[in-house]
C-alpha cells in the first residue's frame, strides 16, 4: 500500500471513530455550519446524521451559540457554557458546551468555500470542535454518587459503633438488622438474620425486624424521619417505636429453617460463593419458593455472612411493605454491610467466650486462694492441736493428785467444818476437768483407719443392748425400730459404737424420769440412716447450730466435746451427723453413713 493510500484508510478510520463515538461531539466548520456530528449527538437531538450536516451549529442551541470567539481566539465565553439543545421532539435538554479550537486546513478552506493554497500558513486554527455533556445524566450521577457516599459514611460510622462500643452479641444482631432497615441506613422493609447452628448442622431464623403491614410502617417511619442517624439514636428509637411491631416478623423468622447440606439451596449457596443475589418473582431456583412462601412476597435478597473462620449464616431482606425493587446499589450495599456485621458478630462472639473463660480463670483463682488459706487455717489448728495435747497431757497428773487430795480431805474433815465444802468444790471441778482433759485426748488422738464390713442393725442392736441394766434403773423403754436387715457397712465398728454410746448417754440424761428411746435404722438411696430419739425436754432452737461445735455444754460437769468427737468420727467415715427436736416431745440424734457404690 503507498503511503499516501495508509494515510487516506488511517484519516477514514479516524472519521468513523468520530462518526460513531457516544460521546456527544460536534465539528463546526469556520463558517460556524455543522462539518460533522457523532452518533451521541444524533441520540441526544434525535436526527439522523444526514439532517445536522450543513446546518448552522447556532441554531441547534437555546441561546443560540456563537463560536466566532472560539474560531479567531481560540477560547469560548465563557468557557463552559450552559445552553439547552433542542431535539426533533420539540423537547429542550440542559447541556454543558465546551468548545475548542481545531486545525483542517485544507479541509476548512474548502468547507468556507475558499480554495486551499496548500500553504503551511493557512494551518490556523479554524474549526471548532464542541463537547458536549448532558447535565441530566451528570445530575442523576451526581446524586447517585451522593447516596453511595451517605452509605458508605453510615457504614462506617455503624463498623466503629460495632467494633468500639461493648455490645452483647444480642445487642450487635438487633444492630445490624436496624442498619439494613433504618431510613439512613439501607432502607429494607424487612429484614431477617439466621444463623448457622453447627450442632444440628442446620441454618436457623434468629431475630427479625419490620412492621407486618403498611399501616404501621407508615407510622413508623413517620417516627423514624426526625431521629438522628447515628447507630445509638437509631437504636434507641428502634426500642421506642419498632419493637412491638415486630412480632410478625419474628413469628416468620422462627420458621426459617434450612438444613446446610441442602447445597443448592439459594441461601446455601449464595454462603458457599459468599455472593449477595437478588431473588425477583419468576426466578426458579431450588429454596426460592420456600423462602418465597415464608416471606409472603416475590422479591428478596439474601447476603451471606461470612469471615475468615467460615460461614456465621445469612441476611434476609425484602421490601414487602413499599413494593420498592430491589437496585444494584442496595445490593451491592448489603453485600458490604453483611461483610461488616460479620466480622462484628464473630468479634462479639470472641469477646463473650473471653469473658466467659475470664470468670471461670477469676473463679479458679478464688478457689485456690480459698484452698490455701484453709491450708494456713489447718496448718495452724494442726499445732494448736499438738499443743492442747501436750498441755492436756501435762495437766492429767497434777489433776489426777489434786483430785486424790480433795477427795481424801472430804473424807476426813468433818461434814460441818467450813473447808469440808471447799474440798467438796475442788472435788467436783477437779472432777470436771478430768472429762474435759479426756475427751480432749480422745479428741485429738489419730484417728485409726480401720474399716471392715459391719451389719450396721446389729451394731445398733448390740450397742443398745449394753445400756439395759442402766435404762431399768431409770424407767426408761428402750425399742429397736432396725429396717435395715443385713445392711453392711464399711466403718470402723469401735468408732461408731462410740458415736451410738454417745447419742444413748445423751438421751438418757434428759431423760431423768424416765421415758422412753427409740434406736431406728433406715435405708436411703445410697447410704444408712441410724437415729437415737428420746423424749426428753430437746433442744433449744437458738443453740441448735452450735450441738456439734467443740466445748458446747449445758451440762454442768459436760465438756461440750462429746457431739463433736462423734461429728468428726461421721465425717471421717464419709456421712453426716445432725439432730432434730421431734413433733411430739424429745429429741433425735443421728447420722448417715454412705453405702459402697455397686
Ligand atoms: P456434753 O455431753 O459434754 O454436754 P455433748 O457434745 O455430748 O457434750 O453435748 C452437747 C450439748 O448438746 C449438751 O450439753 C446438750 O445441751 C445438747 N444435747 C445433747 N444430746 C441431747 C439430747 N438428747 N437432748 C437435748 N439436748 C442434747
């Protein structure tokens, strides 16, 4: 191909890009009629090309446009021009006109009807080239650019709300569900969270919120339309004006239901390509129906909630209420907000299980200082109680002589010399002290752990038996209630004989006039039950705490150790000891041994 053929097919593709550009452009020859228009132009004024071509450029334009300025300066005034076109239609359209000075020396002189000298000189500029924008579509992009910008500011005013403030998970799910139907937030009717239960394996409706018909909508959002827009304001009026009417939508929400390896179910999978989609009436895909059904309405949207640790669950929304469509926009915008409150539900959840392990952490802590102060305590009852035996050990001796002494001088002075009742005093407290001294030692003596299987009826039988001469004596009836026939328990015989000796001891010194005692053995579920009652005075209620507590008395010559010694000697064995005072009259002492396990 010659050059001067490339240079001809290079000028002709040239022309057709302009020809067919949707940019709106327009070639004025110096004479100001139209050279040339793209087909953006022949749309906007809806001519065919044929129609434009020739015609002053002027006269397309309200006020007409005047390019001379342009022509002999290079500049228009002002730069950008405000007009309005005229179309076929008769219609006027708001446009902004730029216009910029162009070489076509050949071509312009020829286009002014003056022939061409093919001189270098003559390449001035001019022709003009017109640009020119539609300011409807700018202003509709304008405002589209707005909302975008008001959403994305929300956004992110509701991600810092999310993050930063302490919310309970409960509280971030209710947030997140007033995002996406507040009025400055993603304006939805409806909306409906349901989350994946791993357990069950199932994705489940957890909470929702929206009015049930037009009539509360209208109210609410009239309520709506003077709150603030910050995240806390707008939860704050949710509490006010939407909570008792979301009653509806929670009844719908709770029947939300979806087994997880249903996989071609459109939530499922909308999880599985973390992709929002738009659900529109005559779409067939497997789960629409169902949801379709629930919801009472065709269109939906459903996002995924997602993070890096796997799928939490899933986002419900439609506008059932308004029979708005569903945009791109709002879609697109779901989609961000769901990535958003998934991170911020993970977060909560995080934080909730740290708390939850940091109580448990402070508990373990507590308990163990517990532990060791009771260690300290029975460390230190441990040497006090070495010490009481030393001391108890100590005292017996010069006891057991002073007591001889006072006994002898009773004996020898006689019954109306003063000193007679002081020896007679010593006697007696000296006397009082030796029960305490041994029941101290016997209280502070290891304990020996010597366990066999014992018939406990018979132990009960046998111990009581020892008693009869003495319960005689007293007038006292003795009956054996034992229920619990070959019943074996693993104790020490020697130590619970001692326990039951005290209890019967007890009994019949309350019973002085007589009465009458009863030796009970019951079977328990697990353990045996062993009861001394009398029909004694009992005990008064205030004390009834402090039976078992050591030195306890109201016996003149008691120790107050007896009941403890038997306390102890029960709990060694792995049961209790307690007393009542009975309906009737008299009181029961008693206490449970634990059966072996099978
Ligand atoms: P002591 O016999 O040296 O007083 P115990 O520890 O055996 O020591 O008894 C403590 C107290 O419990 C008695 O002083 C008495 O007040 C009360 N008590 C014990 N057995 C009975 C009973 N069967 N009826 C009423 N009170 C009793």
């Amino acid at each position: 191909m010659s050059d001067e053929r490339n240079l001809q097919r290079r000028m002709e593709i040239v022309a057709e890009g302009f020809f067919h550009s949707a940019l709106p452009l327009i070639l004025v020859q110096p004479d100001g009629r139209i050279l040339a228009a793209s087909r953006g132009v022949c749309e906007l004024v809806k001519l065919p090309w044929g129609r434009l071509v020739g015609n002053p450029v002027g006269a397309l334009f309200v006020p007409a446009l005047d390019v001379t300025d342009c022509r002999d300066h290079g500049v228009c005034n002002p730069e950008y021009m405000q007009l309005e076109i005229q179309t076929s239609e008769g219609a006027l359209l708001p446009v902004e006109v730029v216009c910029r000075k162009f070489f076509a020396p050949d071509l312009g002189r020829e286009g002014a009807g003056i022939p061409g000298t093919g001189d270098p000189a003559d390449r001035e500029p001019n022709h003009c080239l017109l640009y020119i924008s539609d300011t409807r579509q700018r202003d509709h992009d304008d405002e589209l650019r707005a909302a975008r910008l008001a959403k994305l500011s929300l956004l992110n005013q509701v991600s810092e709300a999310l993050y930063g403030a302490n919310l309970t998970l409960d509280q971030v799910l209710e947030a997140v569900l007033i995002c996406i139907t507040a009025g400055q937030g993603l304006r939805f009717n409806r909306a409906f969270l349901l989350l994946v239960d791993e357990k069950s394996g199932l994705l489940k409706g957890e909470l929702a919120i929206g009015p049930s018909n037009a009539d509360e909508a209208a109210r609410i959002w009239h309520d709506l339309a003077y709150q603030g827009g910050d995240l806390f304001s707008m939860m704050t009026s949710y509490d006010q004006s939407i909570k008792q009417t979301d009653v509806a939508v929670n009844e719908i929400v709770r029947h939300m239901v979806i087994p997880l390896d249903q996989e071609s179910n459109v939530l499922v999978r909308s999880m599985q390509e973390r992709q929002a989609r738009r659900i529109t009436p005559g779409m067939i895909l497997p789960g629409v129906a169902t949801i379709q059904s629930w919801l009472g309405y065709g269109e939906f949207a459903v996002a995924p909630l997602i993070t890096r640790s796997g799928m939490l669950g899933a986002i419900i929304a439609d506008n059932a209420i308004s029979g708005n469509t569903i945009t791109d926009l709002d879609l697109e915008f779901l989609q961000l907000f769901a990535n958003q409150s998934a991170s911020a539900i993970e977060n909560s959840r995080l934080y909730t299980e740290l708390e939850k392990r940091l109580i448990a952490l402070r508990k373990a802590h507590e308990k163990q200082k517990e532990d060791q102060e009771t260690l300290l305590r029975m460390e230190r009852l441990s040497v006090m109680g070495e010490t009481s035996a030393i001391v108890a050990h100590e005292l017996r001796n010069p006891l057991v002589a002073i007591g001889g002494f006072a006994r002898a001088l009773v004996r020898n002075l006689d019954d109306d010399d003063p000193n007679h009742q002081y020896a007679a005093i010593i006697t007696e407290e000296v006397g009082r002290m030796e029960t305490i001294i041994h029941d101290l030692l016997d209280f502070i003596r290891p304990q020996k752990l010597l366990r066999k299987d014992v018939a406990i009826d018979q132990l009960a039988a046998d111990t009581a038996a020892r008693f009869r001469e003495e319960l005689e004596k007293k007038h006292i009836e003795l009956e054996l209630d034992c229920q619990a026939p070959g019943v074996l328990v693993s104790c020490n015989p020697g130590e619970i004989q001692q326990v039951l000796q005290n209890f019967l001891m007890n009994a019949i010194q309350v019973m002085a006039d007589g009465g009458r005692l009863e030796v009970r053995t019951r079977l328990l579920d697990g353990g045996v039950k062993v009861e001394v009652c009398d029909t004694g005075p009992g005990f008064a209620k205030e004390v009834a705490d402090k039976l078992f507590s050591p030195f306890f008395t109201t016996k003149p010559t008691g120790s107050g150790l007896g009941l403890t010694i038997c306390s102890q000697i029960i709990k060694s064995h792995g049961g209790v000891a307690g007393a009542r005072n009975r309906s009737r009259k008299g009181a029961g002492f008693s206490f449970i041994l634990p059966l072996p396990k099978e």
